[in-house]
C-alpha cells in the first residue's frame, strides 16, 4: 500500500462557519484540533484503509491532523516536497504522541486494513524533492498592450520629430 502523504493548504477562518465545520468534519478532520494544515494521503485506498481501521487508531490520525481526502503535491513515490520538511516532522511527532495517549504501540498496531508499521517505514524512507512551483497566470497580454502602447508612442514621435525638422528647415 502507498502511505505517502501530503500537506494540504491553510483553511483559515473558514472554521467559523458552521456549514464548513461539517464539511471539513465530513473530510474526515476534526476541525476543533484543526493547525493550519492538514496532511492527506495520495492514494484514496490508503485513506480508505484508514477510514475501516479501528476506532482508536483513526482518531490518533485524525487528532495529529490527517485527513480521509487524498491530494497530491506532484512529489514522486516515496518522496515529498522540501518545503514541508518541518510541518512533516512535526506532524509524525503529533501522531506518534497521539498514538501513545491512546496505548497504540507502532511495532504491535490494532488489525485492520491500514499497516501502522509499514506507514512510519516509508514515512521515514521518504525523501524530500525539489517540487517546481506552479507558474502563475501569464501576463501575457499586459505585455502585448505594453509593446503596443511603446510602438505607437515611438511612432508618434517619429512623427512629431519629423514635422519638428521639416518646420525647422522650411524657415
């Protein structure tokens, strides 16, 4: 099974809205331990796995921020982006304390269909990569009106220069 995961983006204040509270509930993240990111996995039958999983277990996930949704930050097997580094680490430390408030040893995990064990072995074989970032919307036409904007005022002086030297010789 491919445990990789990634960090979703910030859901800011969205929480106060009662409508988006279930919604996000409905993710399978329980907004009231809600940071600023949550992790989700990239293949929906790990997620599924961890949805049938014991109770426990899925609650010790769901506490330390991990979601039923999957995503996916283009990273390749195995792999995440640099950039999450820090939020990763932090997040694992989250699970593992979670998984400890609950009595759930990672070499001895519940039965189920979602393998504890195999997840912290290719959590810790992970490698960070260098993601390229999405470029922004092109601003190609701003540069087209530019150039436009820039040919016709050359033309116009042009002209004015033209008319200059032709008055100025015409005396």
């Amino acid at each position: 099974m491919n445990y990789d995961f990634d960090k979703s983006r910030h859901l800011g204040a969205v929480l106060d809205d009662p409508d988006m509270f279930e919604k996000i509930k409905a993710l399978g993240v329980d907004p009231r331990v809600y940071d600023t990111h949550t992790f989700l996995f990239r293949d929906q039958r790990t997620s599924d796995a961890l949805r049938n999983s014991p109770k426990p277990l899925l609650e010790a996930f769901q506490a330390a921020n991990f979601g039923l949704a999957v995503t996916s930050s283009g990273a390749p097997r195995g792999c995440y982006p640099v950039q999450e580094i820090l939020d990763r680490s932090h997040g694992l430390m989250r699970l593992i304390d979670e998984l400890d408030a609950r009595n759930i040893v990672i070499k001895q995990p519940p039965p189920g269909p979602f393998n504890l064990l195999d997840f912290f072995n290719q959590a810790n074989d992970a490698k960070p990569v260098e993601i390229a970032q999405p470029r922004k919307a092109s601003r190609g036409w701003l540069r087209l009106i530019g150039g436009l904007l820039k040919f016709v005022l050359g033309v116009i002086t042009a002209i004015v220069l033209v008319l200059a030297v032709g008055y100025f010789f015409a005396r």
